[in-house]
C-alpha cells in the first residue's frame, strides 16, 4: 500500500494555457493501462480552468471547497465537497472558484458508460 497525505504531494502548475492559481499534484499515471492518470487538481484562491476538450473521459470529485463546474452544454453548476463531475473524450470542461477548490481528477479512456444521470 501507498499512502498520500493531501500536504505531502508536490503541486506543479497546471500546464493547460489560461489556469489560474491552478496546481496539479500527481498521484498515478499507467500510460499503457487503458490511457489513466490520477491527480489531486488545486485551484488557490480566485481562479480556474480554462474551456477545453478532454482528450480523455475525466472523472472529478470535490474533496475540498466550493465552486462551479460546466461542460459541452454550455451551463455551470454549483459544486461542494463530495460532489462529481464526469465528462466523455471531446467534451468541452472548465471549472472555477472565487476562494479555492481541491479535485480528485481521474482521466482514462472507458470511465464513461452508462452512468445515471442526475438533475441539478
């Protein structure tokens, strides 16, 4: 077993162009296992993720604070602690926070099947 502590994990700027205040801290990545990776994604302050495509289902869990969240459709939604996103490969993301947002992130092909759709 490995253990993680949330303090323990290096944060690297997040390399994607327009993040702001937006660090990445890698957990796991297998590039010959179904294209997965696992990161702990921080958002400090005011400050977000850019609109963009996933090249790559992507699965977010709110583990810390408060912010919105929008995918291919356009509209943002409210999100806290314990709440999750899931985009398929090729839908447009962002997410956003006026006083800071930790996220489980996992990515990899296949995380997207039938998953019950919950209304907002």
């Amino acid at each position: 077993m490995r253990l993680f502590r949330a303090a323990d994990i290096t944060p690297v700027p997040a390399a994607l162009p327009g993040c702001v205040s937006a660090f990445n801290g890698p957990l796991a990545e297998a590039a010959r296992v179904d294209d997965v990776a696992c990161d702990i994604m921080r958002v400090i302050g005011a400050g977000g993720i850019p609109v963009h495509e996933g090249r790559r289902d992507q699965m977010c869990t709110v583990i810390a604070g408060h912010g919105w969240m929008r995918g291919g459709e356009g509209e943002w939604f409210e999100v806290g602690v314990g709440d999750v996103a899931l985009w398929a490969e090729g839908e447009a993301r962002s997410w956003r926070t006026e006083t800071g947002i930790t996220l489980m992130s996992v990515r990899g092909r296949g995380l997207v099947g039938d998953v019950p759709t919950a209304s907002a």
